[in-house]
C-alpha cells in the first residue's frame, strides 16, 4: 500500500482494510511508540470547518514523528488562485502527504491524480472514507466484525453514508440505510453494495441491528435548505423509542459533530450504549494506521 492515496472507502481490498484495522489497533495500544514518520509532512487542505479531522491528523502526524502544515481555503484559494492540479504537482514537491477536506469530489481526485505523492480524502461531499475506517474499528472493538453485526444508518444518504456502505461491503457486513424518500444514497453507490438495504422506514432499517449509526440532516454546503430537511426528516430522529427496537445491547454511533434534538436526542447520544467518544478517538488511531502505511514509501 505505500504511495497509494486513499480517496474513496473502496480504494482497498479487504484484506488491506483488515490489514489497517489490525496496524490501527497496534497503534492504539502503544500510541507513543514507532515513529515511523520521522520528518515526513502532512499539508491539510481545508475547504470546510473541521475539529476531529483536523486534530487527529496532526496529533497522529506529531505522535509518528512528523509533522502538519495546515492550509485555510483563504490561504490557497485552489481552483480560484491556482488550477487544482497545479496545487497537487506543487505540493507533490513540498510534502510527503496531503489530507484534503473539499466540496467537490473531483477536487481530491484531481489532487490524487496530480500529486505524487498520497492524498487522503478527509471529506468530501461524496465521502469521508477516513471516518468510515474508524467507524467500523469501533464496531470491530465494541461488537467484533467476524460476528457479522448489523449495521442501521438512519437519515440523510449523504457522504458519510457513502462510505459506511462501501467499507461495510468490503468487509462483507449487512448496512441498511433508512432515509427519507428522496435523500437515499447514491445509486451508483448502493448498486456496487449488494448486501445493503434501503428503505423509506427508519423501523424497520432500525429493526434488531447490533449498531444504530445517524448524521447530521444537512452537511455543510448544505445550510439553506437545513429548514426544509428539518421538516422532512422529523420522523428519521434517533430517539430512545426508535434505538429500543434495535437489538439489546446494540451501540450507537454519530461521527460528530451532532445537532442535539434534531437527528438525535440527548437521551440516546449521551445514554450508555452510546460510543461517539470511542470512535472520535478511533479517528486517531485509524488514521494513523493510513499514514504510517501510505507515506512510508
Ligand atoms: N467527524 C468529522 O469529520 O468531524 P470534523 O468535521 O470536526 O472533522
Ligand atoms: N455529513 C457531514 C459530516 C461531517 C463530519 C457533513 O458533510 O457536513
């Protein structure tokens, strides 16, 4: 795997996921230990507000013995100031890795065909593959993957949707997806995850599943029509009556940040089979385990 980028949940096998999963662990267990990344640097593009993803790229670069250069859209203005490609082939001079967080998916596909080096998709309004990779390495943690879980994501089809369904494919896990008709995910996305299921009733997505995952209703991009969605997805909350009819001892995850009341309660997000904190922590450790694995080139 090292050189590759890691732009879309599907970009490895599974078993270079399983693989991933496995250096993540390692990682986290002894998180002060290899440094595999001594003086190697990471430049961050942001396109969009971050705190999980921002942080946890950098502590991870600094905890590998490398370092972050963090770059603000008024700092680069790419695509304004400067063809994307011409960023990527500049970069891929300057830096050993970059992470980009963008609207447009094509953005990080263009960087990642120009760059040289690997570029990680940190977001885009297609994906976000890197919370995925922790997603199911808190699954893996709290409800082990050989046991075949059941995963519910409940809500908007939306990037983070995207990537919960290409990963869970990948590795051969039943994720069913309960949005509002019209907000399902996308097409060409659920046509390349067989063993998924989409429906228009949040219950029966919902129904006995040993992890109950949502997101917020409208991404950022998406703020003008956060009134309308409001409306349109109140029966799509995750409340304590729709969490019960999952299975017992089922988990509930939200890759943050949430919009408390709205796509998910206080009683569910802070109740105790809630494990957002476990997996905004595995943010860490997951991307850890994609840049000691892809900037070692
Ligand atoms: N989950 C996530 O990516 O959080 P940020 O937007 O704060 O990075
Ligand atoms: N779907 C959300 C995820 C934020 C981490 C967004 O794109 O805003």
């Amino acid at each position: 795997m090292p050189g590759r980028s890691f732009v879309s949940a599907a970009d490895f096998s599974r078993t270079e996921v399983l693989e991933l999963l496995a250096t993540a662990k390692a990682l986290k267990a002894d998180p002060r230990g290899a440094r595999p990344l001594d003086r190697r640097v990471l430049a961050m593009i942001f396109e969009k507000p971050s705190l999980r993803t921002r942080v946890s790229f950098e502590t991870g670069m600094v905890q590998l013995g490398g370092a972050t250069i963090n770059l603000a859209p008024s700092d680069i203005r790419m695509g304004a100031r400067e063809a994307v490609a011409d960023v990527a082939r500049v970069m891929g001079r300057l830096c050993d890795g970059i992470m980009a967080r963008v609207f447009a998916h094509d953005t990080v596909v263009q960087l990642a065909t120009h760059a040289g080096v690997p570029v990680i998709n940190g977001l885009s309004d297609l994906e976000h593959p890197c919370q995925a990779l922790a997603d199911f390495l808190t699954i893996d943690e709290h409800k082990d993957l050989a046991s075949q879980p059941v995963v519910a994501y409940v809500g908007d089809g939306n990037n983070v949707c995207h990537s919960l369904l290409l990963l869970g494919e990948i590795l051969g896990l039943e994720v069913r997806v309960g949005c509002p008709p019209g907000y399902e995910p996308a097409a060409e996305i659920v046509a390349r995850c067989p063993r998924a299921a989409v429906t228009n009733d949040p219950r029966a997505a919902v129904a006995g599943a040993d992890v109950v995952y949502t997101d917020v209703w409208a991404s950022m991009g998406q703020e003008d029509s956060a009134a309308e969605r409001r409306r349109l997805f109140r029966d799509y909350q995750v409340n304590e009556a729709l969490f019960a009819l999952a299975a017992p001892q089922a988990i509930f995850l939200h890759c943050l940040p949430a919009h408390r009341g709205e796509e998910v309660t206080d009683q569910v997000l802070d109740g105790p089979q809630s494990q957002v904190l476990d997996q905004a922590e595995n943010r860490l450790h997951a991307q850890k385990a994609v840049l000691a694995t892809l900037l070692t080139a």
